[in-house]
C-alpha cells in the first residue's frame, strides 16, 4: 500500500489528583503536519496490550509531563522534587523496554528524554536549581510562552541529531545544526548519561539537551519542546518528520 502512513504511538500525562488522562494537542498535530498517524496509548494497558501495541505501531514518542520517581534511578526524594505518576512511570518503562526489543524508532521530549535515559540505566537531576552550580544560569522555566524560544543549544557536529536538525537526515538541508534557539520548561535533566546513550546536545550552562544511541536503528531524545516550535521553525518540524521517516522504514 504505496500511501500507508507509520503509526506513532504517543504516551500521555496523567493528572494523579483525578486519575484523569491528558493530551495535549500539539505533539499529535506535529505527529500529523510531519506525515504519521499520531496514536494516544493507554496508561493502564498491561504488558501484554503493550506487546501487541508495539508489534501493531512503527514508532514511538514519549512525550512531557511530570517527574520521574526517584526510586527508579536509586535515589532518596529531595526537596525540589515535584508530583510523579507511579501509574505513567510504569507503562512507559515496560513500553520503552518491549519497543526497543523491537528495534522500533524512539523519540523522548523533555520528561521523554528523561524517561528514556532512566530506562537505560542512567540518572536524571531531580531539581536542576538546587542540585547544580553554574556560571551561566539558564532559564530552563522560560518567563514567556511556549512558542517563543528562550536559549541555545549546541548539537554535536556529526550526530544523529545534527543531521535530523540540519535536514540531511531527509535528504535536504535547511537549516544550519552547530547550534539552534529553543524553548525551556523544565527543572530536571539528565545527569549521569545511560552507557547505551551519548550526549549530543548541551545549553549554555553544561545541562544536557540531547541524547541519542549509535547501535540502534533510530533514537533521539531532546529537552526542549519541538510540537510548540516546528510550524515556525524548521529545525522543530526536522525532528518529527524524521521520527516518521525511520518509522516508515519498519513497514
């Protein structure tokens, strides 16, 4: 079927005061502007409705929201800490272990990225104010909205992730990769990289904005948020249009 277009499954927030489920709409739209059929997954599938799923779709993000549980990267909860959902943080590490058993793409935004490096055995600043001394301190809770980026971040030249900025991962380039303006949400951020993943991607004050992995078919994670950026910004749009592309490839 020469129009098939790859299904990516989406994870999803959970608000634990109402046990209610949440998506927002704009990682679906960028799912969808990028050419892929964006697919909200349940937060209570068991293992085996998580299998099936991953067999089913052909790519995977892992979106933002709230903190990872301390105990899943071995430490005590510090003051700084916010809420987690024992509920999301569940799902989504048995969804990332059974997906990369697969060997289907993986792209983790923010909490994503976090969740992923976790996952993989490395660890996260629980709070980046109080756990980190810098020269230069960024912003990473932007003062403005969403849509307006607030600092840089330098991408390794030569990975993964400049070739998905730049465009040459899809055969084009049009945008420069040494360096690009994002967005910032967030007061955690990995700390102790996975030994599977590399960082590639850093803001001025040495916080890690990018990861990906070398002996894997496709993994990015970024800690900026891309869906607010991309219908401006083409380095944004690069990002899920090359989620969709590897996915199209596990047809």
């Amino acid at each position: 079927m020469t129009n098939k277009k790859p299904l990516i499954g989406l994870t999803t927030s959970h608000d634990i005061r109402t046990d209610e489920t949440i998506q927002t709409p704009y990682c679906p739209r960028a799912v969808l502007a990028a050419g892929g059929i964006p697919v909200i997954l349940p937060l209570e599938a068991s293992e085996d409705d998580l299998r099936q799923l991953v067999s089913v779709l052909d790519g995977f993000l892992f979106t933002g929201g709230p903190d990872v549980h301390p105990f899943l990267f071995g430490e005590e909860t510090r003051d700084g800490c916010g809420s987690v959902s024992v509920k999301r943080d569940r799902m989504e590490l048995a969804l990332l272990k059974l997906a990369m058993e697969q060997r289907k793409p993986v792209m983790g935004i923010c909490r994503g990225i976090q969740l992923i490096n976790i996952g993989l055995g490395g660890s996260i600043y629980q709070d980046i104010p109080s756990q980190v001394e810098r020269v230069l301190p960024i912003a990473h809770q932007q003062p403005f909205p969403h849509r307006v980026p607030s600092h840089t971040v330098k991408i390794a030249e030569g990975s993964l992730l400049a070739d998905v900025i730049s465009g040459r991962f899809l055969g084009e380039e049009n945008c420069g990769a040494a360096a690009i303006r994002v967005n910032s949400t967030h007061h955690q951020a990995v700390r102790d990289v996975a030994p599977r993943l590399t960082a590639c991607a850093v803001a001025p004050d040495g916080i890690i904005e990018g990861v990906t992995m070398k002996d894997y078919p496709y993994l990015i994670g970024v800690q900026w948020h891309p869906e607010y950026l991309w219908e401006e910004d083409p380095a944004a749009m690069n990002l899920f249009k090359a989620l969709v592309k590897a996915s199209a490839e596990t047809f």
